[in-house]
C-alpha cells in the first residue's frame, strides 16, 4: 500500500511503536470514525454505542464526589521550586 498524503503519513506515524492492542483500538477508531463521517445518516444512540463499544466504559464502585476527592487529593503542588542549601 502506498501512503498517498502527509496526514496518511502523520497518522502512521503516531502509531507506529504502540503496542499492538493499542494500534488495533485505534484501527477500530478510525473505522467507527470513518462509518459515522460518511454513511449519510447518524443514529446517535448506535453511534454510542458503538463508540462505549470501542472504547469501554467508566467503572468505579465509588459516588463522584469521592472520585473527585481522590482527583484532588492525587495532585501534585504547583508550586516546584526546590530550596538550595
């Protein structure tokens, strides 16, 4: 197969060296991409479907506000200056 333009090119190249689990989860991205952009008409329901399909679903056990307590008390201090002594 020959690689016809630049964004063929950028596409395969972000690709390239993911692992092969991945680089199928992308091909079939870009099949579900391509089946919405161009079949004519859009049923949104089947159309997320298809997409949770792809991609999976969110899964926590925990209410959201507790999910956003540990998102909170996960991150870092922006404050990054290091003291020199």
């Amino acid at each position: 197969m020959r690689t016809l333009t630049q964004h063929e090119k950028q596409i395969l190249k972000e690709i390239h060296g993911l692992p092969e689990p991945l680089q199928k989860k992308m091909a079939e991205i870009i099949r579900f991409l391509k089946a919405e952009f161009f079949n004519g008409k859009t049923d949104e329901k089947k159309a997320t479907e298809h997409f949770l399909s792809v991609c999976g679903t969110w899964e926590d056990e925990r209410s959201i506000n507790e999910q956003l307590q540990d998102i909170y008390l996960s991150r870092k201090s922006a404050n990054r200056a290091e003291r020199i002594s």
